[in-house]
C-alpha cells in the first residue's frame, strides 16, 4: 500500500531543521545560514517492507514571530520530530517548552521524535550530557505516555545517523499501520518519482542507501512534492 506520512521539525532557531530536512532529501548539506521564513515543505518516497511510504516533511521556523503560522501546520501531523543542538543548552531547556506546545496543539495521537544534532562538534563543545537527555525522556515518558516519545542524535553536517532517524519513525509507524492503530492518507500511485529502497539499521552508523537500489542513484525529490 502507499501511505503519506505528514511530518514537521520544530525546535529553536538555528538547532539545524532545515540542515536535517535536506540532508535527507537531496544528500546536500547548506554551507551557508539559511533562515526559514514560517514553514518550508519537502519530501520523500521510501519502500518499507510491505508499504510505501511518501514523507512529507514541514521545516518550521524556530522563531516566537512565526508560530502562528507553524502553529497551523503542526494539527493535522503525524509525526513531530522536535530538535535541538547538543552544543547549546538551552536549546535542550526549550525542549519542554515545545512538547508542551505541540500536544497541545495536535492531541494525543501525534508520534513525537526527539533529536539531538551537531554531534560532530565534538564532546569538547558538548554541553548536553547524554545522561541528562535519557532522564529527560525518562520523565516525559511518565507524563506523555501515549507518545512513546524516542531520542536519536545525528550530525546533518556529517551525514550521520540522517536517514535512521525517518526509517526509525517509519517503523514505528508500520508497525501502528499493521495494528489498525493510526488513520494514515492514501495515495494511489506514487509513480512521479521511484521509491527508494534503503536497509534500516538501529546502530548509530550511517545507512547504506546504494546497495539495496537498482541504479544506485540518487533519488530525485524535485518531483515529489505533491502535498495530498
């Protein structure tokens, strides 16, 4: 079956959304500050076991003067994947602050992703302690139950951990798909761009996305964004 996923990133200005959202997307890393104006929209098509999946994905703006409009965007997700940069501190304090506005905005269906990013600086630069991450999800764990909320770290920069962060959520999701357990659109046919077929892995390394494709190009996006 072919499924659309509706996904966001929300987080405070300049923790890397945009960076993670085209890593994942086209492979390219922005080697220059970009400053999302309200909400940017990519996407993409992966081959997951049984089911095709188009994730569509909404990059928000971590600024207070744009959550109107991200506010409007955040309703009718999915999935949230609600980052922050490893290097700054209060990026990770704002983190409950951002739950906190997401359901309620969005309810109790909403699957929620914690991501840490910028491990590349290195754990000289680290101002967030993994210990003190996994008690803070410990925590909101107790209180948001029903979300199952999870944590992964990544460096957009590096290509690190990009794409077991998405085919972790898409698990996650299949497996509520098999359950009857989440409404998700469906599409007829995703023939405008061909699926990627990629091997998840839950180890921290990089996913080899080449072996398991015919051509072993890279997949083309620029097609795809349809918003259903």
């Amino acid at each position: 079956m072919n499924y659309i996923i509706k996904a966001a990133l929300v987080g405070d200005y300049s923790v890397g959304k945009t960076c993670i959202v085209s890593r994942f997307a086209k492979d390219i890393f922005p080697m220059y500050d970009i400053s999302t104006l309200g909400v940017d929209f990519d996407c993409k098509i992966i081959d997951f076991k049984e089911n095709n999946y188009k994730i569509q994905i909404w990059d928000t703006a971590g600024q207070e003067k744009f959550q109107s409009i991200v506010k409007s965007y955040i309703r009718d997700l999915n999935v949230c994947i609600v980052v922050f940069d490893v290097n700054q501190y209060k990026t990770f304090i704002n983190l409950k602050k951002w739950l906190e506005y997401i359901i309620c905005i969005a309810g109790d269906d909403i699957i929620l992703q914690i991501v840490g990013n910028k491990i590349d600086l290195g754990e000289n630069l680290r101002e967030v302690p993994r210990e003190l991450i996994d008690e803070f999800c410990k925590e909101h764990n107790i209180e948001y139950k029903e979300h199952n909320i999870e944590y992964m770290e990544c460096s957009a920069k590096d290509d690190n951990n990009i794409d077991n962060i998405f085919l972790n959520i898409i698990e996650r999701i299949d497996n509520l798909v098999k359950e009857d357990k989440i409404n998700l659109k469906r599409y007829g046919s995703f023939n405008e761009v061909i699926p990627q077929k990629i091997k998840y892995s839950k180890s921290n390394s990089k996913l080899n996305t080449k072996s398991n494709t015919k051509s072993n190009s890279k997949l083309n996006t620029s097609t795809c964004c349809i918003i259903a």
